[in-house]
C-alpha cells in the first residue's frame, strides 16, 4: 500500500512507525508487528520496523508516521510517497538459536544475521537474544572472523588511499580514560593519517565520540570525513554516523541498554572499524583490573586474540596492557573530561597526571609502530610534539574542520560538593561505581553533567575539604545521583 | 512532576509512555529512557516504562500519553493525575547476567527479577535476556521451584474454597491441538471444579484463549471468574487478563515474539497457575514427535519433572504422553479449530476422531484421578458425557456465562482452495510448516483466518481434489500465505 511519510518529531530512540488502525486494519498488521517501507525514490531503499497502531486523528488513514531514528536511517522527507507491506520473517532468528544452542555458525549464517541487523529486520529483543548468544558460549576465532567480514561487507570502507593510516583503541570500561583526544593529535602532528571514528559510551558515562560532541559536530558522511582528514591528516567524529560499520552500530545500542559487552563482539566491533577504514598500525590499550572490564588474565587473553586477528588481517598492530586502579584524570562525564584533554594539550595549563601519562605511552608505541620515531624513542617524541604546542594546534585544527570552537566550557548549572566529615587518606575509587554515579547524573546524554575528583587515591582529606563535586542538567538529576552517591559510597577515606 | 493523562487510542503493543520534548528536558529523560508512573489515587500503584518524545502539538508540556497497553495495566482514566520520575535502575539486570554466566540463582534474586518484570521495571530486550539465560544452560528443579514460588508470590490466588479443582494442561507445539474445550465440558458435566484459563498461542496458530474468543469474552477479572464458576462449574478463559500470574503473561510475550520457549519456564508457567487456580487434580499432555515441541526423549524427561513438582508441590499430577505425527483435527486457526471442536461436542455433528479420541483419553485420565471414575473406566465415562450431550449443554452454558452465543461462524471472506495436481497419498503434514503458515495468513490475531486440511496423512487424493483451504481476512494477508505455501509446501503427496 502506498502511504504519504508523515512526521511528528517522534523520538522512540528505535525506528518505529505509526499506521492508523484503518490502514493497519487494510493491511492487515497489528500493534508490534513487522512491516517493510520501500522508498519510491531512484535510489530504491527497503527498510523493515515495527509498528504502532493509533486510532486517533493524530495521522490520517492514507499516512505512516516515523520515529525521527527512522526518518533520518531512510532520509525521508514529509509528504514523500512509501510503499507499505508487512514484512516476512527472517531466518535469521533460527540461526540465533542455533548459537544459543552452543551450535558453530557458518560464514553464511553470520552474514544473514548482520544484514538483518543492518536492514533492521530484527528487532531490538531479537538483537539482544544474539547478544546474548554471543555472550553465552562465545564465538570460536573463526566465527569471530566470520563476524568481522559480514560487519565489514554490509558497510562502506573509507578508501583514503595513504599507507599511513594509523588508529588506537581502547577496550573501555573505565572512567575518564579520554586518551584518543590526547593521541590523535600528538600522531597527526607527527603525519600520521589518523581517520578516527570513536564510538559513544556503552558501559562508562562517556565516551570520545560524547567529550567532541561538547565543542564540536561529530555527525559526518564519508565524504565529508574525507575533506576533514585531507585538511588536518586526522578527525575525531562518531563512528555511528558514519555508516561504515552500521550493524556495529545496532548492536552498540543493545549492548548499551543491556550493560553487557560480548568478547566476540568487541573483538569484531574493534577489528571491523580498522578494516573499513584501511588502518595499518594500530595500537589496541586494555586497561585492566578490579574495577575494569577485564581482569588481568582476560586481558592476556584478549591480547592474543587481538594478535591473532592483527596477523590473520596482515595489520601492524600492538596491544598495550596497564593497569586499571581508579578513574583516569579528575573529570568523569563528556565536558568534564573535555577539560582534561585540554588542560593536557595546551602547554600553558596543566592537566592530570596520569591521563597525560597514559596518552604518551600509546602515542609513543604508535609513532616507532609506523616507524616515525625509532625502537625506544616514540614516547620521547610524542612528549616534545605535546610540549611544543604542535599537538593543541593539531587539535584547535581538527575541532574547526568539524565546525567546532574551544569556547569556555560551562558546566550543569545545578551542583553538589561532597564534604569530607573525617579527615583522612583517599584508600579506594571504584571506577564501576563512579561510571554509575555519572549515569545517573545525566551521563553521556547531559553533555555538561558529571563528576570532578578533587583527589585521587592515596591523596590525604581534612575535614572540611571537597572530596567531589556533582554536575547536572537538571535539579531532578542532581538529586538522584546524591541518593545513589549515598547508596553507593564510590570513594573510601581512611 | 505531575502531568494528566492523554489518551491518544495508542497501540504499541507494549507499555509505553510519551511525553513533550519540553517536559522531558525538565525532568531529565531521554527517548528510550525509563520512566516511573506513580497514581495519585487512593490506591497507591506505581509501574515503570519506557518513553517517547515528541516534540509535536499531538501532546501539551503537562500531559502524559500512555500507549493502550499501559493505560489498562494502571486502569487509568483521560486527565488523571499521575507522577512521573525518573526511574532507578533495577538490580536484577546483575542477576539476570549472573544465570547467563551459568551461575545459580537464590530464591530471592529470582524473585526480584519477577518483582522487576511484574512492576514493568524491565524492558523487552532485558526480558529476552532473561528467557534466553534460562534457555540454554537451563535451571536447576530448585530454582525452578524458586520460579513458580516467585511467579505465584507476585500474583494473586483463586481461592476458590473447593476439594475438586481440577486441571489440564498441554505443552503446546500441535497445531489443532483444541482438547481442551472438549475436555473442560466433559469434567465439568462430571461434577469436577475447572476454572481453565489458557494462554494464546506462543509458537502455534492458535491458544484455547485464541479460539474461545471468537465467540465469547476472554478477559475477566477474578471476582468475575468466580461467579462464572459458580455458575458452571468451569470456565474457559484466558490467564493474562486475569493477573494470576502476570509475570508468567509478560514473560510468555517476549517468548512469543523470539519464538522460543525454555523448559524452566515451560515448567513454571504451567504449574504457577495450577497452583494459584488451587488445582488439586492435574492431567499434563506432552505431545512429542520430529515436528512437535520436544522429541520422545525430551519428552520423557520433562514428565519425570513434572511428576517431581506435582510431588513437591502435593498435586494429584498425572503425564500423558501422545505421538504427535501431523496436526490435530481439520481445523488450524481460532475460528477453524473451533468448529471442529463443536462437530465434536454436538452429538447431532461429527468432528475429527484423532481430536476426539484424544480428547476422551485425557477426559477420562482426568476423571479416574479425581476420584469420579474407577481406574479404567474414566474413558467410557467421558464418552457417555459426550454422546449424551451433557458435554455440549455444559460447553453452552459456560459460553453464555462468558457472554457469548453459538452463531454461524463466518470464516475469513478471502480464500484460495490449492488443488492437487497429480494423484497420490498423503505422506507427510509438516506440523511447524502448519504453524508458520497460518501465521502468515494472519492468525492467531486474524481470528477468522487459518486453514482447512481436506485430508490428513494417509489419505488418497486424485488429481483436482482440494488438498487445502487458506483463510485470511485481508487479501494482501492471503497474497502473503500463498507466497509462503509454494515456498514451504508444508503437505507431501506421493
């Protein structure tokens, strides 16, 4: 059935769409129920989603409304003519089963499941059965091999034809670990071509695609990624956007909404980014410990693993393992973190110790790994790169390209200090609580909510002193995150 | 904050909320977020949702939109007052992960994952994650003994103050499989309490509450079972709307929607509502075979384990196991497997004997168990029942105490009738191609929609004969049924 596009500036945070019961009626779908839309444009496009029916006057009988997800996954316009079906069932939900089931998949099978996933024939609980999957019994290399071809094959490469591309990754999972804003520059600066599309939080309450987005667009096309990169030789963007990897994308999302981060899929959603952008050398930081993602024998593990898959896809590529004890720098939340980026880049201020650290560790191993420094002398170059100022115009450059400005950053203009009621020494910060406490505050999606540590462990507290400040968006959120911090009690003095 | 009630005649299928961009800012929500729904009434009820933003003139900055779902969970009315918060994230995500990383569940951490799911605290993913870390490493007879306790603690009783409460049960899977409104007239006629209340169908075209509804109410609350059973000694109407065991209806949704149905659940959901009916006599039927539910071995393990908690839970509890080989009677789809029903119970009509026949088996195990017949004798019992038109008179009554009436059933006005196109044999009835075929045709919603077998396995069919009917309601429904019979060719002729 054809039916005009009409738009409420529905936001489901899913694609969804509205029929009116009449027109669901003559199609024949109820409420839930999967339908296709078929754009009638040249460029001929078919989507599958779920539906809601309204018996209100809200959409017309010959109308369809869409979640704005929706309308910007088909680009839609209002009015635009779609033709309407119900969509027929996948096979794909056997093959989920199958792996539930602890049964090998094949090649062909992977690929099915993401192209579904891409095409969006499987909804989000249907998504989450095949994380869940993965998760379960895990998937063999080869499986995971499987699953990084299918995630490249139904999605877009980058083409930029250098030999110097060059990325980092992190694993995640730790609080304020914001060391890609520190290292694309300082590796940029040094002519590495560094395409970086990072993805937004999962587990934490930020990731590198939240900080950017405080300052700067990070929503591109490929082609505009490409004017970018061929400007400054490097960018910061959300890799979401981007379309390269769109069933990474998806899963991402499910992942996010069920806290949990399959070891297949962070594998292939790694490895998959790498490939379609063309990567060379790459570095990959596991951060490990109590409080981390992983705990240090997980983290030896996945380090083969990542060796594995750096050989089998014939890519220079190193993993670096550190130890994980508390968050990483003094803010935690996207504009927080922010702060401490630039406070570390810009050479007249100075930022925390141990994300600057940190960032010159990766950055160095990046810089001998493409061979711009020689065996031993990579940090002592990126060290000089940041210090010379080089790194903070890189960056000024790379925020500029993507529309941005480093205006005064201000924060959640409702905040909460914490008083110290003992005096004593900082014994403890939990990072898991921390990243809790964060979320709850507003984190990732309130870009100027969060934490700031006024100390780290092993720092003394008297009485009196500020141990940590709460920033929100809203007084309600503020008040939430004060009962969690007293639930919680993430930081422990002694 | 408080925000009135809007009504907007909005099915999504599942609870969910919608509020005005503007009113979601001040409380701090995004899109996808979960929301608590506090009524200001005298009875205090508070549930948690999902919500939608729109930024659209559909909805003021006071209002609050509820999809139909959520209006009838809370039984609210349009401008009613609620208060809305931001809801706090729930602990049994932790547990749920726990029983996927193959570790035994505590009876309280299984009740705070069923508190959850009743309270509406998890989502449909979080929910698919639950059924799925029950599918594949399973739960031990202990929690699933802490699962039925849970399911009953969070529901409400029967109590209905009789030592003859009686019950049948089957696993499900065969298509036709309709012994219950046979079975129900014939007990209840033989004096034997049965408040039955059935589900709609999980995996297969139709549920007795599926068939039950084309002609008479379903949907009762228990004060109105009640006089119902008074009245007829029985009732045959569907469990979800009763709040029994809500948790048991929320989780049988998602199993629904991911096709998949874990044995801890399976068990649970059929002896939570036995106890909280306060069954005392209870006939379990397992139909097993290539194309059913479970295969002969799975089925003789699951009977151990219900004769283990019928024992556990003091039930007079007896299994019935049957070979299932091809579908039940002629009939597949509400209204179709009800008229085979009533060619059963009306001694003036004649209806398929396989249904009949095994409908009288289960009748009379049930009868012997309950003391009505002495061993051996419980099948005469049953067909004297039949035959006098007890059964029929009791089947009427219970119908007209659920406000329904026996008219002419109308079936689906679009059809196709498939000929044979060579002489042969019957060999083979896929019952799973069966399901998945009147699925399409638009059952179990499309009532009237489903399909007619002229002959079932073993019979000759010459070349012009129908071999089958397809019903639907909606031409593109029936375009859609036919498409798929080519494909699945569910009959072999030979």
């Amino acid at each position: 059935m054809e039916l005009r596009i009409r738009f409420l500036k529905w936001s489901a945070g899913v694609p969804v769409a509205m029929l009116h019961s009449k027109t669901a009626a003559k199609i024949g779908v109820h409420a839930n129920d999967r339908i296709s839309i078929k754009t009638l444009s040249k460029k001929l496009e078919e989507v599958s989603t779920v539906v809601d029916i309204i018996g209100n006057k809200v959409i017309k009988t010959g109308e369809i409304a869409v979640s704005s997800e929706l309308k910007k996954r088909l680009g839609l316009r209002v009015g635009q003519k779609v033709e309407i079906n119900i969509a027929s069932a996948s096979d794909s939900l056997i093959f989920i089963k199958k792996k539930l089931n602890n049964k090998k998949l094949s090649e062909s099978e992977i690929s099915r499941i993401i192209q579904d996933v891409v095409d969006n024939s499987l909804s989000e609980s249907e998504i989450a059965l095949f994380v869940s999957s993965m998760y379960k019994h895990g998937m063999s290399m080869k499986e995971t091999i499987y699953l990084i071809n299918s995630i490249v094959k139904h999605g877009n490469k980058l083409n930029l034809k250098s030999k110097n591309i060059a990325d980092k990754h992190s694993i995640g999972g730790v609080a304020g670990n914001r060391t890609t804003p520190i290292i694309v520059p300082i590796c940029a600066a040094a002519g590495l071509i560094m395409p970086k599309s990072s993805s937004r939080a999962i587990t934490t309450s930020a990731g590198t695609a939240d900080v950017i987005e405080t300052i700067a667009r990070i929503e591109f096309s490929i082609p505009e990624l490409k004017k970018i990169v061929r400007k400054t030789n490097a960018c910061l963007v959300w890799g979401g956007s981007l379309g390269i990897v769109p069933a990474d994308s998806k899963i991402i999302k499910v992942e996010k909404m069920l806290k949990i981060d399959p070891e297949a899929q962070l594998l292939a959603s790694i490895m998959s980014k790498k490939l379609a952008a063309g990567s060379r050398y790459i570095i990959i930081d596991i951060p490990y410990g109590k409080h981390a993602k992983v705990e240090k024998a997980k983290a030896l593990d996945l380090k083969k693993k990542f060796e594995y898959l750096g050989k089998h896809f014939r890519k220079k590529l190193k993993v670096v393992l550190t130890e994980a004890k508390e968050p990483m720098g003094k803010g935690v939340g996207p504009a927080l973190e922010l702060i401490d980026v630039i406070n570390i880049l810009d050479p007249k201020l100075e930022g925390p110790q141990d994300l600057e650290k940190k960032s010159l560790l990766l950055a160095g191993e990046l810089l001998e790994l493409a061979g711009k420094a020689k065996k031993g002398r990579g940090r002592k170059l990126a060290e000089e790169i940041l210090s010379s100022g080089k790194a903070f115009e890189k960056f000024k450059q790379i925020i500029k390209a993507q529309g941005g400005k480093l205006n005064e950053i201000v924060l959640g203009k409702f905040q909460k200090n914490v008083i110290v009621k003992k005096s004593g020494k900082v014994i403890e910060i939990d990072i898991k609580k921390i990243n809790s406490l964060a979320r709850t505050a507003g984190c990732p999606a309130d870009k100027f909510a969060g934490l700031f540590l006024h100390a780290k462990t092993g720092e003394k507290l008297n009485k009196g002193n500020r141990i940590i400040t709460i920033y929100a968006e809203s007084k309600n959120r503020l008040k939430q995150a004060i009962i969690q911090y007293n639930k919680l009690k993430p930081l422990k003095i002694k």
